[in-house]
C-alpha cells in the first residue's frame, strides 16, 4: 500500500461526462438535501442481490445511467467501447490491427478476467471474444453497472477484475418509441430503434439495429484501420406480472459480416494474394426470468440463459470456424428482516464448442460444466459500519473445486463521506480463447491439455473513499478516491515452440496488479469538469524477478461540459496516455486524444448532435509502422494508440 500511496497527492480523475460519485442520505439531512438524496435513491443496483438503495451498498458500484448511456450513443451508436473505455480504471483495448477486435481491461489485467453480463446473465465470451464490445448497441441499455475487484462470490470464475452488467430497458405506463440515424466521415451508418409499451399486465420491448461501415484507412499504408462491416440485431421482450410474480422472457438474434485487411482487396475483392481477415457471425441468444414472491416476503428468482455462437474465420491460407453452445441456469431466494438482506442459490454454466473442419492433431473442441452454490449476507453493524460477506463453492467437470470467500464493509462517517474496503478471492479456468489466441486467428495452436494445466486463482481488495463538498455560491465538488490490489497465481499464457506451433502453458509465478484511480467533478450553474487519473502498476513475476506487463498506460482525463438541460450540450474532451511498455522491452511514446462534442434538442426529446473525435488526428501509423514484413503477410507490432484518427459523426435521435 504505501507505493499506492506515492502517486495519490500528484492525481487527480474522472470517469466520463457524468462521473457516476454516489450521495448518502441519513436522516438529519435537510429538505433539499432529501430531495436530492431521494433522486439518488432510486436507483436499485442489480449486480449485488441486495434489494438496498445505492448509497447503502457495502460493495462499490459505478453506474452509468440514462444520461451518460444518451451521450456515449449520440457519439458511438454502433456499440459501447466509447462508454467503457472513457472511464477511469477501464481500459478497451484493441487486438486487431484490421477488424478492429477489442477486449475490456478492468485495473490493468486483461479481457478474459472481466465478466460481460445482460441483465446479470453471461451472454458474451468465449469464442465470440473481442467482437462482443463491437456488437452491442447502447440505446436499449437503462444503466451499466461495473463492480471492480474481484466478484466470485455471486458470479462465480472469470469474475477476477470485475463485472460489466449490462441492464435493459423495460417497458412503463407511458409507451416509448425512440429512432436514431448516424453517418460518419469514415464511411459508417447507424440505424437503431427501440419500442416499449405495457397494458395491464402484459407489456414488450423491441430493439432493432442495422450498422455499417465501409473499409477506411485514413494514414493510406493499404491496411484497413475500420473493417468492412455489415450487422443486423433484433431484439424482442415479453413481460409479465401478476399479484406476486413477474416474468420476462427475450430472445436476441445478431448476424454479422466483418472484413479487414488489404484494402485492395476489400474493395476490388481481389482474388491475388493479399492479407485479410474475414469473420461472418451469428449469434442467437435467450433469456428468461421469472420471480415470486412468497407469502413469508421472500422472493424466489429463476434465471436462465442459452446463447448459440456460429463464427467463420478466414485468413490466407487457413480457417477456423466453429459453434459455442452455452447456457446458464440460476434459482436464488432473497430474504430480508428489518436490519439484514440475505441471498443464497445456486447454478450450473455449461459450454460445448464444436470446431469444424479443424486438422489432425488441432481440433479445439471441448464442453465442460461447472456446478455452484453461494450465499451472501448484507446488515448493518452499527448506525456507522454495514458488513457484506459471501461464500461460493464451484465443482468444475475438469479443474476440481473451489472455495470463494468475500467480504466488504462501509463506514459512513458524516452526511457527506463514506469508506469501503473489501476484498475476495476468485478464479479462471484455462480458455482457448484468449486475446493472445485471437491475435493469431486461433493459427498453430495446440489444444488445451486440462492434465497439465490448472485454473488461475485470484486474491485482491479495493479500498474506497468519497467525499462531496458543497459551497455556498451553488459550486459542489465531488470526490473519490480507489485504491487495488489483485494477484493472480498461475497465469496462462501462449508459448511458441521450437517447432513454430503453439501451446498453453503457466511459465509465470504470478501477476500482480495494484494503483490508484482518483475522481473529482466540479458542478457551478450550466458547467460541469470532471478530471481524471488512473496509474495502474502490473508486474510478471518469475522466480522471484519481475517485469511490467504490457500494455498498461496510465492515463490523465478532462472534460469540460456546458450543458442547458433540454435546450443544448458542448462537451471539449482531453485524455492523456502515458507512455507504455511493450511485449520486446521496449516502451511506446506518450499522446494525448481530443475530442469535441455537441448536441441541440429541439421538440420533445428530439435532438441533432455533431461530434468530432479525436480532431487532433492521433494515430498510431504517425508514430511509427504497425507491421513488418510485406503487406501480403504482414507481422503487426502491439497496438498502443489510436488507428482511426479524426473521425466525424453526426445524426438525429427522434422520440415519438
């Protein structure tokens, strides 16, 4: 901790346009106090099973609600790596030089140990991987829930660094119909809808997208920095309820083609050798849930959720195509007394990949399930200190079992602060698909040999603290400060062999990740500044040596937003990525990425907006080259820094 502390006095942070900073409200609060803490008291965070308001969770939770999920579309409609990728501590990073693949970052460790959820359900992952953050669209999204550190006790393996929970929209006494258009300067449109109505006890939602895009490679090297792309979503929702049930049932179909490579060959489609990399995805995938509340005030939550994941994967000269069935199935009873809220269950994941058509001696395919039960314990301790604890035990069909204990504790000293720490354990069982595995197109890689490998296990704690100041000329400061650390033994990791072909193995001790995220928001009148500082320090160590693991930038961000509620927003944009190491040694220069964006509603929730990201044009090809070899079979260096440039975008979002 006390190297944590050495970087706090120099920082300073923020998580977007709407830093997401929770307000406690306590009983000597005053009438506009209330009414402020009474808003913020609506909001009931999902991730945590516990049915208390916001500002009493013991567990720290960020939200992005409406108005960040409202921005964040009016300048990526297509999908959310805009959202997440602006927030402090949260990282997207990008794995393909040419289909732009990305992967969520949580605290510096990589994708794979970040859990994506919809309505606290998996239905990302696995073989879909770095395309999932390109193909889910944000207008049918309520609020985004994060919880950072480990979160195994309720959602069990692959939950090390965090959670994403994804909550949708549902439907209200007032019906919705929302449409929204965008055109791009770098060749993409965007079309998306969404409906929702309720009469009696019957309601539905609807969510529909088409997005586009041609190939566009703005430093002119014949490589394409945005792909060729073409998806179709569909999205329906039944919603039921009766005197003590509710039940919901959606089925989501996404059908994509995406092409990146030469840009010769895109546009001509060349059949002369070329580089490229062809992916065509279709994606059908189910959820339900259903609720009942007994006559002791119980409730008793069924989940489930099935996803079929087809994926064809071209490169020159080899194909890896396959089908990922999984499924998710929950029951859990929440109870609650006067003072403590409690929630145990259990549940069954199951995965099968199918690979197809795959060479002798490389076939990838495999199914597992894992079995677990869980508890968790929510009350209060005294009128200042509330302690949540959990407890999970996984059997897995190929890594054996596991003990996952959790722990977290908010003291509320005044009206205006509070503290939490809490720390848990976690784990993540060997997967083919890794970041490393999608950087070479699944390429000469041996399969997994579950008898020589073992799961990686986790163990971190975060320590928290916020704090709001108002000032007597309407001028309000909010501040938070997070400080983490996480270790996670055992790590996989993709060797090449003297014969050139590749293979799981766990040549590193442990990685260790620890730093410090700190946020402060400024509000006076019409103006709002939010500035941001992530440092985030990832070792390998090895024998009791150590290295930086790269591809971890610490990062500075600035917004300054003027805003008339219904009327206009400007937001002018900054963020600072410092320089980082790579995968030879060597480390990456410094930059900076602008952005500008504004917005003018007119009628009744109808709006034109116009943005210009990333007007500095920063690019990764200004710096230096993305490849070697010949453009025909190019090797790509790690991607540190932007590929698209400036980028302009603008459009209509229409309410009816």
């Amino acid at each position: 901790m006390p190297l944590l502390l050495r970087h706090l006095l120099p920082v300073l942070v923020l998580t977007g346009f709407s830093i997401p900073l929770p307000v406690y409200a306590q009983e000597t609060a005053t009438d506009e106090e209330a009414e402020h803490h009474e808003e913020i008291e609506q909001i009931v965070v999902t991730s945590t099973r516990s049915p208390r308001s916001f500002s009493e969770q013991p567990t720290r939770v960020q939200i992005f609600g409406s108005e960040e999920l409202n921005e964040k579309a009016s300048m990526k409609p297509g999908d959310i790596r805009m959202l997440l990728n602006e927030s402090t501590g949260i990282q997207v990073q990008q794995t393909s030089a040419t289909s732009f693949n990305s992967s969520i970052r949580i605290q510096g460790l990589d994708g794979r140990y970040t859990q994506l959820l919809r309505d606290s359900m998996p239905l990302y992952g696995g073989f879909s991987g770095g395309l999932s953050l390109l193909q889910i669209a944000p207008l049918d999204l309520q609020r985004v829930e994060v919880i950072k550190g480990a979160s195994s006790t309720l959602y069990g393996g692959g939950a090390i660094a965090g959670l994403v929970n994804l909550i949708t929209k549902t439907p209200s006494d007032e019906p919705e119909a929302s449409l929204l258009l965008n055109a791009t300067s770098a060749g993409g449109q965007d079309l998306s809808g969404f409906f929702s109505g309720q009469r009696g006890n019957t309601g539905g939602t609807l969510f529909t997208s088409y997005n586009r895009s041609d190939a566009y490679d703005p430093a002119d090297i014949g490589l394409s920095a945005i792909p060729e792309v073409e998806r179709w979503t569909v999205n329906p929702r039944l919603f039921l309820s009766g005197e003590r049930y509710e039940f919901n049932a959606g089925i989501n179909v996404a059908i994509e083609e995406r092409l990146g490579g030469d840009m010769n060959y895109i546009e001509n489609n060349s059949t002369a050798p070329a580089y490229f990399e062809a992916s065509e995805t279709e994606r059908v995938s189910s959820q339900l849930e259903y609720r009942y509340r007994l006559t002791s005030g119980r409730e008793l939550v069924l989940r489930n959720s099935s996803n079929h994941f087809d994926r064809d994967l071209n490169v020159p000269d080899f194909r890896f195509n396959g089908t990922q069935l999984s499924s998710f199935s929950e029951a859990h009873l929440l109870g609650s007394s006067a003072s403590t809220d409690w929630v145990m269950g259990l549940n069954l994941w199951t995965e099968d990949f199918d690979q197809e058509e795959a060479q002798p001696g490389f076939d990838q395919t495999f199914d597992h399930h894992t079995a677990g039960v869980f508890a968790q314990l929510t009350r209060p301790l005294t009128n200042r200190w509330t302690i949540e604890a959990g407890l999970r035990f996984d059997d897995t069909s190929d890594y054996g079992s596991f003990l996952l204990p959790r722990v977290s504790l908010l003291f509320a000293p005044t009206l205006d602060t509070d503290v939490r720490i809490g720390g848990g354990m976690g784990y993540k069982l060997p997967d083919l698909f890794t970041e490393d595995a999608e950087r070479l197109q699944f390429q000469n890689i041996l399969p997994l040999q579950p008898n020589q490998l073992q799961a990686e296990e986790s163990a971190g704690v975060n320590f928290d603290i916020n704090h709001t100041i108002a000032f007597n000329n309407g001028l309000s400061l909010d501040l938070n400060v997070l400080l983490f650390y996480t270790r996670v033994d055992h790590p996989l990791r993709l060797q090449q062999q003297n014969n050139g072909l590749y293979r799981f193995a766990q040549p590193v001790d442990y990685i260790d990740t620890q730093g410090a995220e700190i946020n402060a928001a400024w509000r006076w009148q019409d103006f709002k500044l939010f500035l941001g500082y992530t440092h985030t320090d990832v070792q390998e160590n090895i024998n009791s040596s150590n290295s930086d693991y790269p591809l971890v930038p610490n990062r500075l961000n600035t917004v300054l937003v003027y805003e008339v509620e219904d009327d206009l927003r400007i937001g002018l944009e900054a963020y600072y990525y410092g320089s980082q190491t790579l995968s030879d040694g060597t480390r990456s220069r410094d930059y900076w990425i602008t952005g500008l964006m504004t917005e003018k509603v007119f009628g009744e929730g109808n709006s034109f907006f116009l943005n210009f990201e990333n007007f500095t044009d920063t690019r990764q090809t200004r710096y230096g080259p993305i490849y070697s070899g010949s453009i025909s079979n190019p090797q790509f260096n790690d991607l540190y820094a932007p590929l698209d440039g400036f980028v302009i975008n603008g459009g209509v979002k229409l309410r009816f």
